[in-house]
C-alpha cells in the first residue's frame, strides 16, 4: 500500500515536471481541467491587485530573475516593494495598526531550491520590511518563526532599523474607527461614515526559468486587530506553501480560515494529487465555504502555481462584473515573457449583502 502510494506520487511529479497535464490519474468525479492560464517560465505572481503598486511588484520580480537573481531574492524584493509603499494599509508601512494603535506584522518566505526551507515572523513591531527578516530566519538561523521582541531583536541584529510605521493616514483611520466601535462609550464621533475592509495581504509566487520556486507572504493583518493576534500570513502551511517539486500556493483574506484548513499546503497536495492551480484553489475555497454552511461571513482568496508554469485563482466571495453582472474573482496579477496583466481569477460566492455584513459580529 505504501508502496503504492509513493510510486503513485513519483509518478505525478514526473508527469508535472514534465509538463504532462494531468487528466491520467485520480479517483473518478475528480476535477481535471486546465489551470487557469499557462505560461512560458519564468513567472511572476501576486495577489495583488492593487492599481498603485501591483506592477511595480511584478516588474521587481522579473527584473532581479533578468538579472540573475534567484527566486527567492525575486519574491523579497517585489514584496518590499508593497512593505514600503503606505499606500497599501494591508501591508508594512502605512498599513492599519492593532486596535491600540500600533502595527504588529506577519511575514513568511519559503525557498523551494532550498530543499523548501521556510521561516516566518509574526507581531513584529517597528521593521518596514518583515518578510526580509522571516527570509534571515530562514538562512540564518536552524528556527522557523520568531515572534514579538525576538523577532525585533533578531531584526536588529542583522541591521535593520526600528521605525515608526504609523502614517498619519492610518493614525486618522484608527482614531476614527475607535469613536465608532460603540453609542456606548465617552468618544464621540465626527460621523463620518468609514468603510472597514477585510484583512488584506500581498502573497508573491516566483518561478524561475529552472523550475525553481520561492514565495512570500506579508501582512499587517487584519485592521484593528487584538494586540498579539497572528493570522495565517506566517504560518507555513495556511498562507504560503512551497514545495519544489509540485508549485505553491499563498492565501490572503480572513486568516484564522486559512489557518483552519492548512489552505496553502492543501492547495499544493491537491496539484501533487494532480489538479490544476485553478480546480485546486477552487477545492480550497470550497472546503471553508462548507465548514461555514455555505454562508461564509469573510473572504479568503488563494492564488497557486505549479512547475510547470500553471496557475490559478478562486476566491470564496467575488465581485460583480459591471456589464455582464457576473460574479468574477477578486482578481490577481503575473508578469512573464509578454509582461504584467491582472485576470480576474474565479470566485464561488457572490458578494455579501448588506445584510450579512451587518451581522458579522465584530463589524
Ligand atoms: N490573511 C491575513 C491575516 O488574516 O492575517
């Protein structure tokens, strides 16, 4: 039986090393379409839809590929890009902070030419670009997460200076959200009405000319959070996984979901199984919307990559396309031979209704 299955698992890898599409093997009603796009290697991709940086991000990527960089400098790269940026409040500098003001932030890398070795860093304070100190845990260390004011220690040690990452932007937000958190306490609010959003997250996949893979994911996580709080973005596994021989995957949106069901590492066994980036990312998302009943009440969006040069996108709640009024995906973006474009990905779920989002308890 074990025998079994390793031969069985061998087999699939060298079909996708091969770049044989996979409808040959599985167990009958298993899904086997195509990914969602295919492209000549290398490949950049991002979660990031986000029209001030996304292409900077991707750009970053392919620029340091071009010169000769690994994957995993790619991956570090593009993402500080969005790390410094404060005009993301989902990522680094300028992003929103805890729900006493200060940003705590969550970053993982993990590098498949490096036998898929892996670090992470989470509630980090004071360091713009986290996912360069979960990348030094990774090389640097025989840890995989370091946490609070070790990881701050750690930072520091290796050079990295301690800054203020509160924008007077994100101070406002946080004020503002603050005299509307209840009619029943002493601050009062100008009544300016102020949209929440779901946690946000930059995830970036890169797949080299060799097929080797890196990725990273960073965020602040989610705005207002509890002091302390770590979401899925450092957890390998839930927002990032590697594994050299299969693709990656990387997932943004509620994180404490993502965690639940180790969606990035499921999404890579689901593609080792042999479904494409796109059936797989669906049978992720799927996953969660059925542990909540069907009616899941927050996001999550997982994007995904095989060797190959596959990928896909599935959120579980999408958006509503303008003409067509179809429920799209809330997108993604890849960079490769023919340059940056942003798809729209898939989603299973329409947006929440007014109604839902009022019943989420901590809106
Ligand atoms: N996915 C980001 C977070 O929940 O922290």
């Amino acid at each position: 039986m074990i025998r079994d299955k390793i031969t069985r698992r061998n087999f699939v890898v060298s079909l996708m090393k091969t770049g044989v599409i996979l409808p040959i093997i599985g167990k009958g009603g298993m899904e086997r379409r195509l990914g969602q796009g295919r492209t000549k290697l290398p490949l950049i991709m991002t979660s990031k839809t986000n029209p001030a940086v996304k292409e900077q991000i991707t750009a970053t990527a392919w620029e340091v590929l071009q010169k000769g960089g690994t994957p995993m400098d790619a991956a570090e790269k593009a993402t500080n890009v969005s790390e410094i940026d404060p005009r993301d409040p989902t990522v680094g500098y300028g992003g929103d902070p805890n729900e006493e003001g200060f940003l705590q932030l969550d970053a993982s890398a993990m590098d498949g030419s490096d036998h898929n070795n892996a670090g992470a860093v989470a509630a980090l304070e004071n360091i713009k670009t986290p996912c360069s100190v979960a990348r030094l845990v990774m090389e640097r260390t025989d840890h995989l997460m370091l946490v609070g004011k070790g990881a701050l220690q750690f930072a520091k040690m290796h050079g990295f200076k301690e800054e203020n990452l509160l924008t007077e932007e994100a101070r406002r937000h946080w004020v503002e959200w603050k005299e509307n958190l209840s009619n029943r306490d002493y601050y009062i609010s100008p009544r300016k009405k102020h949209k929440l959003e779901e946690g946000g997250t930059i995830n970036v996949l890169v797949l080299d000319e060799k097929g080797d893979i890196a990725g990273v994911t960073s965020t602040v996580g989610h705005h207002f959070k509890i002091v302390g709080r770590v979401g899925d973005s450092p957890i390998i596994g839930a927002g990032l996984y590697v594994d050299n021989d299969v693709g990656a995957a990387g997932a943004t949106g509620h994180g404490a979901e993502a965690i639940k069901v180790c969606a990035s590492f499921l999404a890579v066994e689901k593609m080792r199984e042999g479904y494409s980036p796109q059936s797989a990312c669906r049978y992720v998302c799927q996953r969660v919307i059925d542990r909540h009943g069907g009616k899941p009440l927050f996001g999550l969006k997982i994007v995904a990559l095989t060797k190959n040069g596959d990928y896909g996108c599935c959120s579980i709640r999408g958006k509503i396309h303008k003409e067509t009024g179809k429920v799209i995906g809330l997108g993604f973006s890849v960079h490769d031979a023919n340059g940056h474009r942003t798809e729209a990905g898939e989603a299973i779920l329409p947006p929440m209704t007014e109604e839902e989002r009022k019943s989420i308890p901590w809106r």
